[in-house]
C-alpha cells in the first residue's frame, strides 16, 4: 500500500532541509573566522619577529654611561655659576624626597643648583625638603626650596611647579626630575659631559625600574617590548624620524633649547609633559638623544602586577590625546595581540606555527630591552596575560576620564575641554 505523506512528514523534511543549511552557514562563518585569526596571526607574527631583529640591532647602537670612557668626554666649561640646575618637584613625597635630594647631594664631578618644589603638599614634603637644604648649607652644592601654595588657573600641579623651578634655573643645563628618584653620585656628571660631547639639546635617560615579583617584573618587561611599536628609541637621534621620547625621572637639556620650544608655558595643561616636551624639541629642529645607565637612576613605578592601573588612570587617555578615534581601535589591537596568537595555536596546524613564531618574537624584542629592565626575556611566555591589564587600564583611563569629564589629580579637578584645548599634538618631527 502506498504511503501518503502528512503534515509532520512534511515538517521533518523541512526541519532536516533547515538544519543543513544552518550547518552549512556555520561552516562557511567557521572558515571566514579561521581564515582570518590565521592571516593576522602570521601578520602579527612576522611583524613581531621584524621587531625582535631590529630592536636587538638598534638598542645595541644605544650609549651605556656605564660603560663609556670617562677621559673620552668632553669637560664641562669652567663657569662661576652652576654647572647644572636640577629642578625637583614633589607632591606628598614624604616618604622618598629625602633620598631623592641626599642623593643628588651625593653627586660627584659637578657643581648643581638644586631647586626642590614642595608643591601644595598636604604632609611633610615640604618639612623634609627643609631639613636636607639646611644639612646642605656649605656643601659642594646649592640647594633651596620653593614652598608653592596656590594652583593658578590654567595650569596642571607639576607643569607649574617644574615651572616655578626653572625660573629660579642659572645653570646653561636643566635637568627635571620626580621626588621618588634616586641617582648614583657620577651620573649627572657624566649625562651632561656627554650630552655636550654628542652636541645634543635634550637627552633622556632610562631610568633603571626597580621590581618585586614574577608579575610585577613580566609587566615591566612586556611595556617595554610594546613601547617599541611606538617609539625606537635608537631612532629618537635621527632628526627627520618620527621617534620621540621624554621620561619624567630623567630629562636633561639646555636651558636656551626649552626656552625656544615655549617653555613650561607651552606645557601648562599638559599631565604628560614629558612626552610632549621630546616632540616639541625635535619638531623646532633641535636635537634629541637617548642613553642607557643600568643602575645609575632607579625609580620604582610601579607596584604588583596591577599597579599600571593606577598609574594610568590620568594620563593612559591623554596618550591617546583625549580622543576616543584613537583610543578604541588602540585598546581593541591590545586586546588583539593578546588573544590572537592563542586563538591560532588553538586551531592547530598553522595556527601554532604563527602563535609560536609571535612569542618568539615578543621573546627576541626583550633580549634588545633587557638592558632597560633586567629581566629575563622569558618574561614574554606571559606577555598575553600582561597585555590584557595594560588594554584594561587604558580602557578604564578613558573611561574615568570622560565619566568624569577631565582628570582629577591630586585633589585637583581639570575639565576635559581644557585638556584637550591645550594639548600638544605629537606630529611627526619635520
């Protein structure tokens, strides 16, 4: 007897047809998913091994003060005025200004003007910066205090206290520095017999960061890696690149050079001063330099493995120049580089090839920064994990900072159209 078919045969048939099409649809978006991990993690792979090759090549072209000859420099001209002016602000710094000035009190080979801001400090910053300059009265050393008590409009805290400083500069040399950095007695010395002997205006050295733990260590190591992508610092001497740099701990320049690029005026609203100060200096034509000098100024930045957070709570969105077009795709191609490499080596076949052909990568560009930090490159194994923290820091930098609408400093509050009216775009230097 022939079988007559019914409703629910008709409803299976097309549930079956249904089926076979989602699964077919599956597969395609599987294939376009795959594909596409695949050819950007080889993307990221070979762009991290050219990075691991040039950065070994380039940081090794780097000046050590560790290692140069001494009797090679050049001497500093004789003068009745200092040789340098060294211009330390601090805010609630009680527990490290000390250290900070008895160090640079230390120094050897040089004379210093050394201009200590206690700037609105709310604990005894200021008291303690009292006591050394009176333990230095007839040293080798000139050493007052600046006691600032009032933020005038317009300016951010330590623009304005490096500002007060720098008027009270008589050395032909400036060097601006933080209240929790300590340096080793024959630096300064050395920085500015080399600065002159390389006729460089404005000098920036790697202040060594001091670490405790796998993690925090893995942090530093994995910043330092990534900052490649955005500054070489081997290329930061070359007057027609791109490369720019400033470090709060250590920026020493001729006192005519930051005059001519508009002074501390030109950086009034600026919370990452230092930055904008090395693109200044190279888009006026001047010359800028790097050194390394493991050991001879050591700072601790930060502390655990999610101290960056905090640190980049104020100036993690200025970085990005106060702009969300610049912030998301940065903090999404964080993101990236952290989970693509392991989703291709999850796939299998090629995919591990290109995550581990990445790692390498990553393992090669810290073998070029190691002498920065000291750290074994096998601190790159744990690059993914670092990475993600840095894209949620920035994230959340950007976040606070439009939720809050500016940046709240040190109990200070600056409007966020304030901050980006004056802030210095970093173009590339002509």
């Amino acid at each position: 007897m022939r079988r007559r078919w019914g409703i629910g045969d008709r409803v299976w048939g097309l549930g079956w047809v249904a089926s076979g099409v989602g699964d077919t649809g599956c597969m395609v978006a599987w294939h376009v998913v795959s594909n596409t991990v695949l050819v950007l993690s080889w993307v990221l792979a070979l762009w991290w091994v050219f990075q691991g090759i040039t950065g070994i090549a380039g940081m090794a072209t780097l000046p050590d003060l560790t290692c140069i000859d001494a009797s090679a420099l050049a001497e500093i001209p004789a003068s009745d005025e200092p040789d340098l002016t060294v211009v330390v602000p601090a805010c609630n710094e009680e527990e490290a200004i000390e250290a900070t000035l008895r160090s640079l009190l230390a120094s050897t080979g040089i004379k210093l003007q050394i201009v200590a801001v206690d700037d609105r400090s709310a604990d005894r910053t200021g008291e303690r910066m009292d006591a050394v300059a009176v333990g230095a009265r007839g040293g080798t050393h000139e050493m007052e205090v600046v006691h600032n008590k009032e933020l005038p409009p317009g300016w951010l805290g330590k623009p304005h206290a490096l500002k007060l400083g720098v008027e009270r500069a008589r050395a032909r040399w400036i060097l601006t520095t933080d209240g929790d950095v300590t340096f080793a007695p024959e630096v300064l010395g050395l920085a500015v017999r080399h600065a002159i002997t390389v006729g460089t205006d404005h000098l920036v050295l790697i202040p060594t960061l001091l670490w405790e733990g796998i993690g925090e260590a893995a942090m530093h190591a994995s910043i330092q890696a990534l900052a490649q992508w955005a500054v070489r610092l081997w290329k930061v001497k070359e007057k027609g690149s791109k490369d720019a740099l400033g470090v709060g701990g250590f920026t020493l320049m001729r006192r005519e050079t930051l005059e001519a690029v508009g002074g501390l005026e030109r950086m009034r609203m600026e919370v990452v001063e230092d930055v904008s100060l090395g693109f200044l200096v190279k888009e006026a034509g001047f010359r800028s330099s790097v050194a390394l000098g493991p050991g001879l100024v050591k700072i601790r930045w930060m502390c655990g493995f999610f101290g960056i957070v905090g640190n980049m709570e104020k100036n993690g969105f200025a970085g990005f120049r106060y702009k969300l077009r610049v912030a998301i795709p940065a903090v999404l191609a964080l993101v990236g580089q952290a989970v693509i490499p392991l989703a291709a080596m999850f796939m299998g076949g090629w995919g591990i090839a290109a995550g581990l052909l990445t790692y390498a990568g990553i393992v090669m560009t810290m073998i070029g920064t190691r002498k920065l930090s000291g750290i074994s490159p096998l601190a790159g194994l744990l690059y993914g994990p670092c990475i993600l923290v840095v894209a949620w820091a920035l994230a959340r930098s950007t976040v606070l900072t439009i939720a809050r609408d500016g940046v709240v400093w040190r109990g200070t509050h600056y409007p966020l159209s304030e901050l980006r009216k004056n802030a210095v775009q970093w173009r590339q230097a002509s």
